[in-house]
C-alpha cells in the first residue's frame, strides 16, 4: 500500500532518474561537422576523405592553396582517392588534383554528396577505376548521389562515356561558373554524359571531343543549360550537343539565354545540335556557326534552331 511518504521517495527517485537520464543526453557527444585541413599529398588527402567518410554529418576538407595533389593509383583498389560515401565539401583554393601514373578517375562520388569548390581536375582517366569503370574520366556521380561543382576546372580527363563528368540516372549534377574544356571520351559525351539530372550554369563546355555523339554534352536525362557557351567541341554527330544518342533516345534538354557555335560533327550529321526521338526547348540560345549544319539533319526536329 502507497503512503504519502512512499509516494513522495518515489516521486524523488523518478525526478533524479529523470534528471540523469538528461543529463546524460546533454552530455552525449553530437555528430557534428568537421572541417579538416588537408595538407598538400595524396596521402593527406586520402587519410581526410576516409575521416570524412567515417561519419554521416557534412564535413569540409580544405586543400592547401595552390597544392598540385599528384595522384598515383596508391590504394590497395587501385585507384587515386577513395570513393565518396557521405555528404562532404572540398574547398580548393586553387588546388590542382592531377593522375601522374596508374589508370584512374579523378573522384568518385558513390551515393554521397560532394560539393566542390575553386579545384581543377585533371588527367584522369576512368578505364580502370573500380566504380563505374569506363565513366567519367574526371568525376562520376552515381548510386544516387549529387555533385555541386562551383568554380571548377575539369580538362584533360577520358573515359568511354563522359570524359570530364559522368552523371548515372538517380543522381543529380550541377555544374556553375565552370570550364570543361579538352576532355575525351571514347564513345558519348566529350565533357558531360547524363542520364540522371544535370544542369549547367554560367560555364563554358569547350574543345572537348566524342568517338559517338555529344562533344560537349550527351543526355538522355533531364538537362538544364543556362548562361553558358558551348563552343568548338567535336563529335561523329551531336557537336556541341546530342539529346539522345543513335542507339537510345533523349530525355529533356532546356537551353536558355545560351550559345552553342562552331562545334563539328562527321560526315552529314548535325554539328551543333542531334535530337533522337527527345524535348528539345531552346529560350533566347543562338546556334550558329556549326559544321556542317547547326541542326537540319537531327533525327527529330529541333525547334526554334536555324539551319
């Protein structure tokens, strides 16, 4: 039987039980985002990708100003740096990531999210890599992850599909205030390949080459260009860009307030624009200048292009 008293002791217990319990909540050590400084080699640069990795909050590396990081395929995987799992930010500075030897992309983005600042990527090449292989010679995006580049520079990369940036479908790229210029690849998508969302702002995709179509950008997914030149890139059809390649059809390309000029293409095929069975919407973007026609034999009409 409960007494007054006995229910006042018991009324202290809980109240002190309670008190710990918050106690011990407030005390809890909270996953919290790290910002790391990276010193200037490979190794520094893996050891804080894997620090990163290793916990679920978005943690911030920054590089050495001006650092070059020459990668070499170091890891046990064979590859240059770690695969990215978790949301994390990469202030540059003017830090160049480079492949001086082995067969590797540049960076992986596998289901984490990776913003990306004021770097340049180069010379990577996405044969061998572990992930993806054949895509994305500079960065791939993939396993729904994302990829916010800003003030990048991604040249000199090669891979079958997509030389600077291959962007796989479930995953979102954007690239602002960018240059993706000399990149190759083998197949589709000279600098970009998506068939997930891709949007493009500010930025210039230039003299970047394709064995199939889209020197500049392939897509068959959902693709915004705004305020941006697509200039002098080369491709067997699809110059500048194709919507859709020869094998499967386009997705949604929406081009405003844009140039897509001098881009060239193979034989009888569209240099500035190739359109297969896709949406093409083009708001206040000129398409001039292209050989041997900016559109006029795309597969399937591109509306609003001079031919």
């Amino acid at each position: 039987m409960l007494t007054r008293k006995s229910l006042a002791r018991t009324t202290q217990v809980l109240c002190i039980g309670a008190a710990a319990a918050l106690a011990q909540t407030a005390l809890a050590p909270a996953a919290s985002a790290a910002v790391l400084p990276v010193a200037c080699s490979q190794t520094a640069l893996v050891n804080a990708i894997n620090t990163a990795n290793s916990t679920p909050g978005s943690d911030t590396l920054n590089l050495a100003s001006g650092c070059r990081y020459a990668l070499t395929n170091a890891l046990p995987a064979g590859v240059g740096l770690p695969a990215i799992t978790t949301p994390i930010v990469i202030n540059g500075n003017g830090a160049t990531l480079v492949r001086t030897s082995g067969t590797f992309r540049i960076l992986t983005v596998n289901g984490g999210d990776l913003t990306l600042r004021a770097v340049t990527i180069a010379n990577g090449n996405a044969t061998g890599s572990s992930v993806a292989s054949g895509a994305g010679g500079g960065i791939v995006v993939t396993g729904g992850g994302s990829l916010d580049a800003n003030a990048v520079v991604i040249t000199g990369n090669r891979a079958d599909f997509g030389g600077g940036v291959s962007n796989f479908n479930g995953s979102t790229s954007t690239v602002n205030a960018a240059v993706v210029s000399g990149n190759t690849a083998n197949v589709n998508g000279g600098g970009l390949v998506s068939d997930g969302t891709l949007n493009v702002a500010a930025s210039t995709i230039s003299g970047n080459r394709a064995g199939g179509a889209g020197g500049g950008i392939a897509n068959i997914g959902t693709l915004t260009v705004r305020a941006s030149n697509i200039r002098s890139n080369q491709a067997t059809t699809g110059g500048g860009l194709a919507n859709g390649v020869p094998t499967v059809s386009g997705g949604t390309s929406t081009v405003s307030i844009s140039n897509i000029s001098n881009n060239t293409a193979s034989g009888n095929n569209p240099g500035g624009i190739y359109n297969n069975h896709g949406t093409v919407n083009l708001t206040l973007t000129t398409v001039i200048n292209n050989t041997p026609n900016n559109c006029a034999t795309s597969p399937t009409p591109v509306p609003g292009c001079r031919n």
